[in-house]
C-alpha cells in the first residue's frame, strides 16, 4: 500500500537524517530488500472478513443471555477491538482504491486529517488488543486456580470497570501516542507494554499448562483408563499452545520493526526490514481474523448461537 499507508508514522524512522536514510536505503538496495507488494484488494478481502467474523461474534454475545458473563464480556471487547483494525483497514484500503481510480479528488489536507483518524483507531487497537488479551488470560487463570471463588472475584461490577479503563487507557495513550510519535520515549512506552503483555501471558499459560499436566499424573495414577481426562487436559495445553504462537506470530514482527526503529534506524539490514512493513500490517489483520476462531468458536453454547445468528432465528 502507498500514499495513505496505515501507521505512516512508523513506516519510517524519523530520528535518521534525510541524507544518512538515503545512503542507508542505497546501500540495502539489493532485490530483496524492496519489501513485499501486496494488492490492496488483499487487505480489502481480509478487513471484511474480520469485520464480518467479530460482527457476529458481538451479535451472538449479545444475543445469548447464557453468554452474559465477565469471561464474555472480555471477548466481545476484544472483536470490538478487533473490528477497529478492520474498520480502519476497509475505510483506508476504500478511500485508496477511489483515488487510484480516480473516482475521488482531495486535497493534501484532507488525506493528513484521514490519516491521523485511522492512525488514532489502529493504535487504539493495538493497545485495546493487547490488553483485552492480557485481560482474557487473567480471567482464565482465575478460573482455573480460583474456581470456588470465581463470581466473588470477578463480579459483574469488576468486569465492567476493568472494560471501562481498558478502554478509556487506550484513547488516552493513542491519542498521545499520535500527537507526540517523534518523541522515542512514547515508542518505547508502545515497546514495554508489548513485552510486558507477552511475558504476563506466557507466565499465566506456563502456570496453567503446568496443572494440568500436574492433574494429567494424578488421575493417571489412580486411575488405569484416564482417556477422557488425558484428552481434556492435553485439548487445554494444545489451546494455551496456539494463542501463544498465533499472538507472537501475528504482533512479533511489527514491534521489532518498532525495537529497530529506535536502535538501529540507518543500519541496511534494518533498512530492508522497514520495507516488509506492509507485510507486518497484513499479519495484524489476520490476527483479527483468526482472534475469533480461538477464542469465541471453540466455545459450545457460542458456536450454538452463532448458528442462530447466521440463520437470522432471533
């Protein structure tokens, strides 16, 4: 993508100067160094498909008063989110195909003022994603060590507050965020929250993975068939597995392209790593594709209703 590029303040590193960026740029000019052409009717196709995926996601949540809980609740704040990139991805991808073709005429300005709107609702994302991410994890740790004590501790009431601050936070920091981007105390801000989120959600799995291997022993040694419960617990470590590699697969190298912008913004190798940034922006959108999938459709009741909803049975 071009001209009106998504997150344009981070495609670049602004703390090189023009003529050391250039030299930087000629001396990585090797073939594989011209980043990845990827049509926008790509990000087109995925931004609805994610749109349409996390659309019924909050019908269905909405929808099934059995769905009306904390744990839910965290979900749907995190299609919310989700369709933010996607709407963001639809409105950008849209308003460059009209110019491209030039069905739309519009001054420099105006292009400026949409690209600070969608820069303000991808970097609300980002930091509503991975906290409603962080969020989720906590509540399932929760539920598993502190199941007898769940509903008093995540009441109603928490949840709410907890949804409400995520929310509020994430304006708040993406709105500084866009404003001050040059500053690169705020992009490392941007980087900690990152790694903080990732190691916050590999302890708690690590944890988690670890009592059900330590309940996988127990009911093997006491009982000779343990089939239905080997299944469960390795079903649990296998989910825990793949929201782990999918989250670090899919957000890992847009923040090293952050990481190299603040260390290493004249260097050719980072060089040819900033040109792969549309590559990286398409692994961000298939995170709120396959968002979904892992953490709404494995549940029972909700896939149940996603049927009704599908079929328009209200």
């Amino acid at each position: 993508m071009s001209t009106l590029a998504p997150l344009r303040l981070l495609r670049e590193p602004w703390n090189a100067s023009e003529g050391n960026q250039s030299n930087a740029t000629a001396g990585a000019g090797s073939a594989w160094c011209q980043g990845v052409d990827i049509p926008n009717e790509l990000f087109l196709a995925l931004g609805l498909v994610s749109l349409v995926e996390n659309l019924l996601v909050v019908a269905a949540i909405l929808k099934n008063r059995n769905l009306h809980s904390p744990t839910y609740y965290f979900i749907c704040c995190l299609a919310v989110s989700d369709m933010l990139v996607s709407i963001s991805n639809l409105a950008e991808t849209s308003f460059l195909l009209l110019l491209e073709h030039g069905a739309l005429v519009v001054r420099a300005s105006v292009v400026r003022h949409m690209d600070n709107v969608i820069d303000l609702l991808i970097c609300s994302s980002v930091v509503s994603s991975l906290s409603f991410l962080g969020v989720i994890a906590v509540d399932r740790y929760i539920t598993i060590f502190y199941a007898l004590r769940y509903h008093s501790i995540m009441t109603l009431q928490r949840a709410v507050v907890t949804m409400a601050s995520v929310w509020l936070a994430s304006t708040v920091s993406s709105t500084v965020f866009v404003t001050y981007y040059r500053n690169n105390a705020i992009l490392l801000c941007l980087i900690g929250f990152f790694l903080f989120m990732l190691v916050l959600m590999l302890v708690l799995y690590i944890h988690m993975f670890a009592l059900a291997r330590h309940h996988l022993r127990s009911i093997s040694s006491q009982q000779k068939q343990p089939t239905v419960y080997r299944s469960s617990s390795l079903k649990g470590a296998v989910t825990l597995t793949i929201l782990l590699g999918v989250f670090f697969i899919c957000w890992g190298p847009f923040f090293f392209h952050l990481i190299l912008i603040v260390t290493c913004p004249t260097n050719p190798f980072c060089t040819c790593f900033f040109s792969y940034f549309n590559l990286f922006h398409i692994l961000i959108i298939c995170n709120s594709v396959i968002d979904p999938l892992i953490y709404a459709f494995r549940s029972r009741e909700l896939r149940r209703t996603l049927r009704e909803v599908i079929l328009c049975s209200w």
